[in-house]
C-alpha cells in the first residue's frame, strides 16, 4: 500500500512540483524586466 502511494505521489507531484519552480522563476523574471525597464 504504501509503496503504491509512493509511485502515486512521485508521478503527480514531480510534475507539480516542476510547474510550481518554473511559474516563481517566470514571476522573477517578469520582476526584473519590470524593474529593469521602470529604472
């Protein structure tokens, strides 16, 4: 049960996860192009 749970967890929330860092770096970016843009 347990080691089903584990796989269960891994694939969803892997990919989560990986949209979770790719959605703060943009929000960063888009930061700094504004700030870079407004100086």
């Amino acid at each position: 049960m347990t080691k089903y749970l584990d796989k269960y967890l891994v694939r969803y929330c892997k990919p989560i996860f990986l949209l979770c860092v790719f959605c703060v770096l943009i929000s960063v970016l888009h930061i700094a192009y504004c700030f870079v843009f407004t100086v």
